[in-house]
C-alpha cells in the first residue's frame, strides 16, 4: 500500500508549538503538505505569549524539506490564521482545531474567569478558524476539518466542568459541521485524544506517559483528512497510545406515553425499566430519528 500523501494540500495545524499540534505538522509536512504552524505560544493555563513555538517548528519542518509558515495568532482570531495560509499559499484544504489550555479547579471554586477563558479557546477559537476556512471549503468544494474534543467532555472529568463543557460542545459542533458540509464535500470529525503532553505531564505517571506519544494520535487524524476519505464524518474518536475506537450514542428501549393527564410522575415511574432498558438499544444520528422514534405507531402504548 502506497502511504498517503498531502501534496499541494495546506493544512493549518492551532497550537502547533507542542504536544499533537507540533506532531500533526511534522507529520504533514513530511508528507508534502503546507503547513500553518499556529501557536500563540502559551501557559499550559493560558498565560503569557510568545512566537518562539511556532518558530522552532517551523524550522524543523523547514530543515526537513518541508514548507512551512507560522501564525502566533490567538485561535480566537481564526480570520488572520486563514489568511496566513491564504497569502503563503494561496489555500486551506485541512483545518486541525487543536489549540487548547486548561484552568482545572473544583466547580465549587469556578470563577467566571475559569469559565470564560476555556470556552473562549476552545469553543469560540475553534469555531472562529471553521468559519474562516468555511467559504474556501465551500467554493472548492473541499475541506476536511478535524475538532478535539476530550474524555472529559464525553464522560465528566473532576475539576474540568468549565473545560468538559467546552470539549463536549465540540462534539455537537462537529456534527452540525459534518452536515452541512457534506454537500460541498467538507468532511468533519471529532477527536478525544490522549497523548504525553505539558498537558497530561503532571497527572499522569512518567511510565504511562511513555506509552502516548503524541506521534500515535497522528495515523487516525491523516486517515480521516485524507481526500480518500469521503464517507467518514461526523464521527468521535477515541485515540492514543496505539487505540482506536469509534463512539456513538445509544438510546434506550425508552416509553411513550400518552400526552395526557395520566403523564403524571407516578407514570413514568412505572416505566423505568423501559426508560432504562439497554437490552435492544437504537443508534440515533439526528434529531429526526426522534421524530420518527413518536411516529412510530408501532411504540405507541395501546
Ligand atoms: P499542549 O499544551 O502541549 O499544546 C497546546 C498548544 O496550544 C500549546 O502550544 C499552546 O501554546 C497552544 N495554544 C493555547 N491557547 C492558544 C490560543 N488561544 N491560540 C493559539 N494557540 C494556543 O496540549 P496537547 O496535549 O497537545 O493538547 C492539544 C489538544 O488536545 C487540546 O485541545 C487539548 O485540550 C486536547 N486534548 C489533549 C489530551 C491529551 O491527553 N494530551 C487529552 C484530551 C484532549
């Protein structure tokens, strides 16, 4: 099998300074892709600023052989970060929201700022660079779009309501993404990594560490970007440290009862089983398999 190629494609990598972001562009590079290596160049937290991230993986990549420029934009900035790539050369064909920080405290202790700052990087930064990228996806009727999202979004993480609230958010955005893109044949898909990073530095003992190296992230990520992918979208992926696995939800049996007064607490109560009831789950994809889920006379309780 011949390896895939990103030839005459530009791929803008956010927070390329490190961790997956250095280890995606490195990666594209490698295999003949121009790369935007964005990094704003701070604080695990969010704090301080500095170009010195891009540069230093912007030279790599250009000691290689490789095509490079960098950006030292906030992702909250997405229009300057798109045209970067536009002016260096001349289009954006794959965009990896990655840039993110963390602000970890206990619910109880959030403070506004906390909340704000998260969700400003990662929700409002990544749809900022979408809806730059958005109009050169459409006119060429190409984009390939790859969102992070985290387990802590998926499951609830201790102390990360504010970033598990912005990483899940990811996920319903890059479902919507996936929809409308598809006509214009802009595929988006939606990452939980987990990778030995500044990030996971300090949570993580040096052992496990050793077996997520960011590198091990990367395949799954040029699978779904690659222009052979054309099927592939609107799906979450679990990835690292040599897994690989689809997610999706799952409803329950459930109940339908009747729209009236006897729709009471007591009602419900005496279905919980069926609300509950795992045994033959269905696999919605859209808000209109609900709609077809209280159409369906065939659930209606006689
Ligand atoms: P990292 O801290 O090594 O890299 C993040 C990069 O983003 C940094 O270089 C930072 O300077 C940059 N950045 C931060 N704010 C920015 C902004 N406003 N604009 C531009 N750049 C900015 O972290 P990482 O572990 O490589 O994480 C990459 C992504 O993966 C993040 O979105 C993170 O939330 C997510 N993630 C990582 C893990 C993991 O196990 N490492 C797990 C789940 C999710």
């Amino acid at each position: 099998m011949s390896e895939l190629r990103f030839d005459n494609q530009t791929v803008v990598v956010t927070g390329a300074g490190g961790g997956l972001g250095k280890a995606y562009a490195l990666f594209f590079a490698s295999r003949g892709a121009n790369v935007v290596v964005n990094d704003l160049g701070v604080s695990h937290s969010g704090e301080g600023k500095s170009g010195k991230a891009a540069d230093v993986v912007v030279e790599e990549i250009r000691a290689a052989g490789g095509k490079a420029v960098a950006n030292y934009d906030s992702v909250e900035n997405g229009e300057a970060i798109i045209e970067t790539a536009i002016k260096a050369f001349g289009r954006i064909d794959i965009l990896l929201n990655n840039a993110g920080i963390l602000r970890d405290i206990s619910f109880k202790n959030m403070k506004d700022s906390d909340w704000d700052l998260i969700n400003t990087v990662h929700t409002y930064g990544a749809y900022k660079c979408a809806r730059a990228a958005w109009p050169h996806f459409r006119k060429q009727k190409y984009g390939r779009v790859i969102n992070t999202a985290s387990a802590a979004g998926l499951f609830g993480s201790f102390g990360q309501a504010n970033y598990s609230a912005a990483k899940l958010g990811q996920v319903g955005f890059t479902e919507t993404l996936a929809k409308e893109g598809a006509k214009y044949n802009i595929i988006a898909n939606v990452i939980a990594p987990i990778a030995a990073s500044r990030m996971t530095a300090t949570v993580m003992p040096p052992d496990v560490l050793e077996n997520l190296k960011p590198d091990w992230v990367v395949p799954l990520v040029a699978t779904l970007v690659h222009s052979s992918n054309t099927t592939e979208t609107g799906g979450i992926y679990e990835v690292g440290g040599g897994h690989v696995a689809k997610l999706r939800w799952e409803r329950a049996k459930g109940a339908l009862l009747k729209t009236d007064d006897s729709l009471t607490p007591g009602a419900i109560a005496r279905k919980w089983s069926d609300v509950n009831d795992f045994s033959k789950p269905e696999y919605p994809t859209g808000p209109a398999d609900f709609m077809a889920f209280l159409e369906d006379g065939v659930k209606m309780p006689s």
